[in-house]
C-alpha cells in the first residue's frame, strides 16, 4: 500500500521536476540594441556640444577654399541631421533635455578649459580642481554640474525607456554616452579612462 502510494507521488512529481531543471538550463538574453544606443549617443552628444563661434574663426594658414568647403559643409549640415534624427530615438522629455544641455553647454566650456571640471567614464560631468577658482565661480560651477549630471541622469533613463531597455542596463547607456562625450571633448579637456585615472585628450 506504502509502495504504491510513493509510486502515485513520484509519478506526480516528476513532470515538475523536469520543468524546474529544463528551465534551470535556460539561459535568458536581456535585449539592450546597442547600435541604436550608439547612434542616438552620436547625434544627441553632437547637437549639445554644437561648434562655438569663436572655434569658428580661421586659425592661421587657412586657405580660401578650405573655408569654402567649411561654408558648404555648414549648408549640409541641417540636412545630415535630419537624417540621422530619423534613425534614432527622441520624445518631448528627450528633445526638452537636449535643449537644456545645449544651452547650459556654453557656461560649462570655460571651466572645462580652466581644468576644473572633465568628463568621467560614467557618462557625467565631474569636478576637479577648483582651487583657481573664487567663491562666487565655484558656487556657478556646482550648480552647473549638478544641473547637467541631473538631466543627463534622466537622459539615460529617457532612452532606456524610449527603446525598451530593462533599467538593469542602464549603465551600458552610460558607457556608451560615456565614450561619445569623451570623443566630443576638446583637446586638452580632461577626461577618465577606464582605469579611473584622468588624462588631458
């Protein structure tokens, strides 16, 4: 009777017993699209740090066809744009913090220049040194950087949500924007390796 009963159970037990270890064996694929991450870190890190004028003025030894060809290039240049802005990802909080990064990008340029700030191999602004700098300037600067850290926080956040990203994987969004503000940044500006040591570009 004990026999048969043990038998009934494992008989049971055993198709259950197979789907825990057939799913045990499954390996699940988190889908992070990284070309599309990449091309969206391009054109959103391209439009915040737009060319300033001053960088526009020709440097000595400029020819008048290599400024012609500036020129043309110039004309082109909202059409590209347009092109790629088809590709990639945006939406109304998206296209809100360009627009804040861009415009607050002209207020961080000098302290990059100073050396006091650079940008970290986790996508964000960081300070540096700010010993050349008065109260009033280092006031400026940390409101800046906390103004900029939080919109590029909410940036990755933004994209992930946009393309359908697990939040887990933000920190490869990060990486990826990361190394976009990083080949943006003037020479040299400093920027983190991925060893945590600075460097200037």
């Amino acid at each position: 009777m004990g026999t048969t009963a043990l038998r009934r159970t494992w008989k049971a037990a055993l198709p259950l017993i197979f789907c825990t270890l057939l799913i045990s064996c499954v390996t699940i694929h988190i889908y992070f699209p990284a070309e599309e991450v990449q091309r969206t870190a391009e054109e959103i890190v391209t439009d915040v740090r737009q060319v300033p004028p001053q960088s526009q003025v020709p440097l000595r030894g400029t020819t008048v066809l290599s400024s012609l060809f500036r020129h043309v290039d110039l004309k082109l240049g909202p059409a590209r744009a347009h092109a790629q802005r088809e590709t990639t990802v945006s939406n109304a909080a998206i296209r809100s913090l360009r627009d804040r990064m861009r415009n607050r990008n002209p207020q961080l340029v000098p302290f990059f220049n100073e050396e006091a700030i650079g940008e970290n191999n986790r996508g964000y602004v960081e300070i540096l040194d700010t010993s050349g700098l008065d109260l009033r300037a280092r006031a400026n600067l940390n409101r800046l950087v906390d103004a900029e850290n939080t919109d590029r926080r909410q940036l990755y956040q933004e994209v992930a949500r946009a393309l359908n990203i697990d939040p887990g994987q933000i920190s490869r969004i990060q990486t990826i924007f990361a190394e976009e503000w990083q080949k943006s940044a003037e020479p040299g500006w400093f920027i983190q390796k991925a060893d945590g040591s600075w460097v200037r570009k």
